[in-house]
C-alpha cells in the first residue's frame, strides 16, 4: 500500500467515530432515548453524524477554525428544527401536548423564544461542538487535518441529506403540521447566510495576549456549570427562562473568545469545554425523563453507562493529548496563527 493510502485508511477512523458519536451524545447521553433504543443510533446517525462530520470536514478543508464551526452548528439547528421535526414552529410537536412554543411565545413570528434559544444551543453546543471537540481531542496529531477525500465528502454529503429527507417524511407521517411558507423562506435566508458568513467571512489576524490561559479544570468546571444551568432553568419562567440561556451562551462565547487569544491555549482547554459539557449532558440524564420509557432501573443503569463511557473517552482524549505534547506533535497554543483560535 502506498503512503497515500496508508494515510487515507488511518484518517477514516475518527470520521466513523464522530458519525456514530454524534446521535449518542445529543439523544442518550442527554437521557432523551433508552438503552434499549441503541440500535436506533444507525438511524439516527446520517442527520446527526452526518451534519457533525460534513461541518467539520468543509471547515477543515477551508483552513478555518472553531468559529465557523459554531456558526454551521447553529445553522444545522436550524435545519433539523425548522425543517426536519419544525418544532421550532409547531404548537403541539409531535401531539405530546409539550407547550414548547407557550413560554416566552412571539406571535408574530410563531415562535416561542425560550424553546428556540434552548433547542439551538442543544444542538450548536452538544450535538455538533462538543462531539467534534472529542473526537478531534482524540486524535490530536490530526485535529485540524481533513479525515475525507473526496469520495467520503460524497458520501456524507449524501447520507445527510437522505438521512434529512427520511426524517423529515417520517415527522410528517407522525404529525402532519407544515410551518407556514414565510417561516420556512426566513429560515431558509438565515441558514444560507450563517453558511456565507462560516464560510466566506474575512478570517480574523490571529494574536496572543501575554496573559497566561486559564488551567483546563477551571475551563471545564464552568463549562459543567454553564452547561448544567442551561438544562436545568426551568421554562416556566417565560422571557426571564429565555434571557438567562442567552445570557450563558453569550457568556461562555465571550469568555472563550478572550481564553483562545491568551498564551497557553491549546487542545487541552477545547477538550475540558467539551469535557465539561457532555458531563452536564451525562448527569441530567438520571434526573430527565426519556421520550420512550421501560424499566426505571433499565433506563438509570443505561444512564450510568452512557455516563461513564463519557468519562473514559474524555480520559483517553486527556492521554493523548498529554502525550502528543510530550512527542511536541500537538500544539499547546492555538492561537500562534492556527486557524483553530
């Protein structure tokens, strides 16, 4: 085998790993889906492995970083709940008699704001960052190197949008709602400008601040806390619910924009963010009630396996990133011109 492919077939792995990683963190780590449901990751993983890998891979092949990574996460929230389940706009999702749309509700746009601030930072900081953050944690060497040729670009970008359309038809069979033309037009113009912006924005002139980064625990214990407040704020409280969430989001995007430009920044601090979030994710599951129910020890000990797994492969991506710094094949500062800032 030549040194192409043996560099092809070692670059495949990570890809498989976050197209099966990615339906595991954003529907059973969060406690939403039973163990017993695991199967159902194969179904589940063309929308949400597929969206994660072909985000990462379009911005790893631009020579982009995080940024545009965040915006194309949000962008793909807003496919998956305006377009493929449209609870974003639909009054009785699912007819599960939820009232997702009544805290904070906006009749003019037919939205309720606490529930589109809440399920977009689901879906931009668990289902797509914090599963890509892991996986890249994992294989540092190769963090911010393309995993796909062309042929596997194809291929996910075909898998995405079957796995979309097979979704979006199933929804509709389930439910027969349709959200009203304007509002899949505006979502439509919002999502094609979130791509414009991730992809063709001028890049910003990387630069280090003298002040030393924070120590990773300290990054991860408020990602936990960040990440913990958000699940737990209770939407009853309307507007106030609303606010709070954008609040943190906003926050935590401020602070980590201040930490990525300090000397001392590296992978270590991404891997604590995405550490700290899917542990949050990890211990609201035992105190979330799932969408399909069983056994109440079934779903705890499935739970607490989905929960330790988290905690192993954090583990694992803390080894290697620890020892890639010990070979200096992994970067310590990512902000030192890397498009990774």
């Amino acid at each position: 085998m030549s040194a192409t492919g043996k560099a092809t077939k070692k670059s495949v792995w990570p890809a498989v790993f976050l197209f099966l990683l990615a339906p595991l963190i954003a529907e059973f780590l969060l406690g939403d889906l039973p163990i017993k449901m695991l199967p159902v990751v194969l179904v589940l993983a063309p929308v949400y492995g597929g969206g994660a890998l072909l985000i990462r891979e379009l911005v790893r092949r631009a020579g982009r970083g995080w940024p545009s990574i965040v915006v194309l996460a949000l962008a793909y929230g807003i496919v998956e709940e305006a377009y493929t389940t449209q609870s974003l706009f639909n009054p009785n999702y699912l007819k599960l008699n939820l009232h997702l749309l009544q805290p904070a509700y906006i009749p003019a746009l037919g939205i309720g704001a606490w529930w589109t601030i809440f399920v977009l930072t689901l879906h931009t900081a668990w289902s797509i960052l914090t599963s890509i953050a892991l996986v890249e944690a994992s294989v540092p060497d190769r963090a911010e190197a393309p995993w796909l040729g062309n042929i596997g670009l194809t291929v996910t970008v075909l898998l995405f949008a079957l796995g979309v359309a097979a979704t979006t038809l199933g929804q509709i069979h389930r439910d027969p709602f349709i959200a009203s033309p304007t509002q899949l037009v505006c979502s439509g113009i919002i999502c094609i400008a979130l791509v414009a912006v991730a992809l063709l924005a001028p890049r910003r002139a990387p630069s280090v601040n003298a002040a030393q980064a924070p120590n990773p625990w300290l990054v991860c214990g408020l990602a936990l806390i960040a990440g913990s407040a958000i699940l737990v704020i209770p939407p009853g409280w309307g507007w106030a619910a609303a606010g709070a969430i954008l609040a943190i989001d906003l926050g935590m995007a401020a602070a980590i924009f201040l930490w990525s430009e300090r000397s001392g920044w590296g992978m270590q601090h991404k891997l604590a963010l995405a550490g700290g979030a899917a542990l949050a994710y990890g211990w609201h599951a035992f105190i979330q009630k799932p969408v399909i129910g069983g056994s109440i020890l079934a779903i705890r000990i499935g739970n607490a396996i989905f929960f330790f797994g988290a905690i192993g492969l954090i583990a694992l991506a803390a080894m290697r990133i620890s020892a890639g710094i010990d070979k200096g094949t992994t970067p310590m500062v990512g902000a030192t011109g890397s498009p990774d800032c």
